[in-house]
DNA sequence: ACCAATGCGCAATTATCTTTCGCACTTGCG
DNA sequence: CGCAAGTGCGAAAGATAATTGCGCATTGGT
C-alpha cells in the first residue's frame, strides 16, 4: 500500500463521506468544489489505496435487541506471540465480541461486546470466554448509557495540523 | 418512534446495507429477493424509524496520520446526574475522544481516544482531561494492536433468536 | 363472501454514473 | 529556453440506476 498524498479536495472528500456514505458523486463533488468525473476518479483512488475501507449503514443496535454492551478486560497466562493470536483469532470468531483490542499495562486485551440481554451475555461470559484456555482473568463492566459514540477521523484535528505543517 | 415489525426481508436488507452501505438499491433488492421499488420503500421506511442511524464511510485513521489509540478509564468524585452530563458535554466537544461510555463498577467512564502521536495525546490528557473540573482519577491504555474491529450488530446472533422464537 | 389495507411488481420518467475526449498545467530533458 | 511527455481537469454522450404512479394480489377483519 503506498503513501497517497493527499490535498486540501481530498481530505475534504474523506471527511464528507465519513460523514454520509451514500452521498451521491455529483453532490459530493459539488461540496468539494471540483466537478464529478475527477471527485469520483479520486474516490476511487481513495478506495483502492485503502484509505477507505468500505461503506456501513450505521444501525441501531438497541434497537433490534441488542440492550447490553459490555467492556471486557482479560488477562492471559501466557503473553506468547502465539497465545496472543490465538486468542485474538477466538475473538474474531465470537459474534458478541465486536471489537479486540491488545493493549499496554496490566489488561491484555479490551473487548466491546454486545448482547440481547443480561443472561445472553453471561452465559456466553462462563461458557466461552472464561472456559478459553490461557485465560487468566476478565473484568466485565456494563455500559449505563452512552454519551458519544462516533467512531472515525476528527478531520478537524487533521486539517489543523496540516496547515501547521504547510 | 414506533416499534417497528421486522420480517425476514427486512433483516436481510439491514445486514447487507451495514456490510455495503453503498450497494445500490437494485442489487439490494435483488440479493434479498424482492424488486427494487419495494425494496427501496422498506429501505426509506427503516431509514425513518431510526434503525438505520446513517451511513459511514470507514475511513483507515492510522494510513491518515492517527496513530495513536488510548482508552481512558474515567473516575470522577461526585456522580451527581448534573455532573454526570457535564463531563459527558465535555467529551463531546473534545474531538480526540470518539467515544464516550458510562460504566457501572468503579469506573465511571471509559473514552476511546485517537491521537496523531504520543505526545499530541500527552499534551490533551494532561491539558484537558486531567484539569476538568470532578475528574478524580484517569488509567490510560494503549492500543498495540487493533484485533477485531466491527462495530454493528451480529445479524447471525439475531436471526438465530428470531428462529426459536418463532 | 365482501371490503379495506397492505405490499408487491411493472412501466415510464427522472436523475445519476460512467466513459471518452480534448484542453491546460506541470515536469524533465535536450 | 523550448519542446515533449505525463497528469489532472472539465464537458458531453451513452449506459445504468433511482424514483414515481398505478394496477393487482394477498391478508385480516367484518
């Protein structure tokens, strides 16, 4: 994958489509200020570099019955590159499990699990992740309520920085 | 917001549009096996209800200059409701923090932050979150590497559920 | 059995995307 | 300095998809 550079039209474009997926191309290149053949020549390059990974409708969760999410910390025995990706590929299989993280300090991973209700996930919490092998402990916390959830670039940051940079 | 009556077409359409946000509506309405005007309708009327919140596009943030990915577990002194919803207006204004959960146990907040570099998020911990006002006590975590990352819901989980249900 | 309501499919219109072409600007070499 | 090659842009035309209106079938209730 090579370094794209990027100017000002292209991050704009990241920044719209992070902000509405389904924008048409001509309303896109409308907002960006070029015309559509070209602002849907960079999009495709944008797409092909894997800068953008691909499109998601954002559905809600809660609303089609999944009321629990839960943070999970997991400690294992054994910090062996192989023990490491064994569990991460167990995770990857696990369709509560919606994001793994590895993480520094004393918490080996951090997981963000979600679940019909309190039962489901604790049947899944004993019956799977406890009884996977190398486990040494899980710390569970429930979410109360969520107060910002909007995963993706602050292209604000962004452009500050680069006009620093410029 | 009504509850809305979701059949099997409808779940199909929710699952292939959070896969690809961007497929068009006659390749949606031929993958779940209607026509695409129907289709289209059912689409529109999720949309309105609020089960589809929106699309994204998922934008690579690291390939973008975000290299960095913290969580912050947050311990507050007092857990007054006025309180609870000042901290949580401050999370929204920080652009760095995407995400912003209140947990039950003793911590009161987990943030997933992103930062251009160590120092850049140092300099935020440090500089804002560290001096708001009834921050009692903040543990970062780094990200060393991202395992499992897809954010939405497990339609497998549901469509098994809405099996033995029915 | 009839009627109303809901949802599907067809067809036509409208909008959008894709492709091709030509032009302008920059880059590098003679 | 001049010229050729490469790159990116905009305009127009043909292909594709979205949208709307309407008729028909199915369902549920009377």
């Amino acid at each position: 994958m090579v370094a794209i550079r990027l100017d000002e039209i292209d991050r704009k474009i990241l920044a719209e489509l992070q902000a509405d997926g389904r924008m048409t191309n001509v309303e896109l290149a409308k907002r960006v200020g070029i015309s559509a053949p070209p602002c849907l020549r960079r999009v495709r390059t944008l797409e092909e570099s894997g800068l953008i990974r691909g499109y998601h409708a954002d559905v809600n969760s809660r609303e089609l019955g999944f009321e629990v999410q839960v943070f999970a910390m997991v400690g294992l025995e054994s910090q062996a590159e192989s023990e490491l990706n064994a569990f991460e590929e167990r995770c990857r299989e696990w369709p509560l499990v919606r994001e793994c993280h590895m993480l520094n300090g004393e918490v080996d991973f951090i997981l963000k699990c979600v679940a019909p209700d309190l039962s489901s996930f604790q049947q899944f919490l004993t019956g799977d992740l406890l009884t996977t092998p190398n486990v040494a402990s899980v710390k569970t916390s429930l979410v109360i309520r969520g107060a910002k959830d909007e995963p993706g670039v602050p292209f604000d940051v962004l452009e500050e920085r680069m006009n620093r940079t410029a």
